[in-house]
C-alpha cells in the first residue's frame, strides 16, 4: 500500500491517522505541494489524480483511490476492525455530520489552492488572507463545538469513548487552525477531544511534524 502524502495536508492527516488506527502499513511517498511549481501539477502525479490533490491511495492490489473521506470510507468497508464508523444508522449518520462540517464546511475554503487564489489572483494582503482564514475555521469550528457540547453521545471522544471518522477530521483541522493563530477559547469540547486524540500512538504518530518529508 502507498499514500501519496504532503506532511502539512490535512486531508493527507486524516487518511494517515485512519491507516494507523486500523495497523495498516504503508510506503510513504512524499508529495511537494510548493517545490516545483507543486510536484502535484506533474504529469506522473496527475495520471494517478487528474485533480492534482492530495492524498492517493495505491492499494496492495494496485487500485488508485481519490479524495480522503472517500479512502476513509473504503477502509472502513475492506478493513472494518478496528471501526470507524458506530454499529447503528443513526450514530453513523452524526459522526458522519461532524466530518462532513469539518470536510465540507471548513475545510475547502481554506486549502491551499483557495489561499493561493485570493493572493495571486485577486491580490489581497497577506493579513486579509489570514484574516480570512480564521473567520471560516473559527465560526466552522464554532458550529462543531453545538453539535458536541450539546449531545450527550459525546463522550472522551467524538461520539463515545473510541475514536471515530469525527476525530480523524477533527485533528488536523485543529493543527490547521493552530498554523493560522486561530481563536480556539471558544471550543472547549473541540480542545476536550483534541487533546484526548493525541494520547493515541495513532494520532500522534501522524501529525506533521514526525512525517519524511516535514520541514
């Protein structure tokens, strides 16, 4: 198995901290989204992602597959232990939810590409860009914080007292808004659960920082 990964992708976090909670072994290949006018725009690179993002997962038996929570999905679907995933429909649906507002919400207006475009494209300032940063991850993150504050599935993590997909999108994006200095005294139970998830090897063998190609 081979993840193409950049070291400050989240989207790359979340797939690697899902490949180590289930003890799946990988061969890394780094992915430079900045050098090279970004390795990801290459001609080898965009055969295996036309979208030119990462991360890819290379399966043992070759298949290409795209978009983290889809590979997420996927591994839980071919490797279901440990789960990712809650046994009834409805606690799959709210831990789903959460990843979603994290996946979908938060994150897309704040990736790399979309940074690069207000910069390069529509020239705004350096401090406008952050500025615009920290109002999506902090109002997103706000939202986050009602739908585990106000539920009492929550528990040491997420949804329970296991990790679930919740928590594998949930970690990076905190990494994230930490980068940028966001505002994060406004969600407790987000730092609850943050801080709980990386007393796990599985996390914290995963954040950045600890990763081949990391600066």
């Amino acid at each position: 198995m081979k993840l193409y990964s950049y070291f400050r992708s989240s989207a790359s976090f979340r797939v690697r901290i899902a490949l180590s909670l289930k003890g799946l072994d990988y061969d890394y290949v780094p992915v430079h989204l900045l050098k090279d006018g970004g390795q990801q725009f290459g001609d080898e690179y965009k055969a295996l992602n036309p979208a030119a993002l990462v991360p890819v997962l290379r399966d043992d038996d070759g298949r290409v597959l795209t978009q983290s929570l889809a590979i997420i999905e996927y591994l839980e679907e071919t490797r279901p232990h440990p789960p990712l995933l809650p046994a009834d429909a409805t606690g799959r649906a709210r831990v789903r939810s959460i990843a979603l507002s994290i996946a979908c919400e938060i994150h897309p207006l704040n990736n790399l590409r979309v940074l690069g475009y207000l910069t390069k494209t529509l020239a705004v300032a350096e401090e406008q860009k952050n500025s615009w940063y920290r109002h999506w991850v902090e109002t997103g993150l706000e939202a986050v914080e009602a739908m585990l504050a106000g539920d009492a599935r929550t528990g040491s993590y997420c949804h329970g007292d296991t990790p679930t997909m919740a928590d594998v999108l949930l970690v990076p994006q905190i990494f994230n808004a930490q980068r940028f200095n966001c505002r994060l005294d406004h969600v407790p139970t987000v730092m609850r659960i943050h801080q709980q998830c990386l007393t796990l090897p599985a996390f914290a063998s995963s954040v950045p920082a600890v990763q081949p190609d990391a600066e």
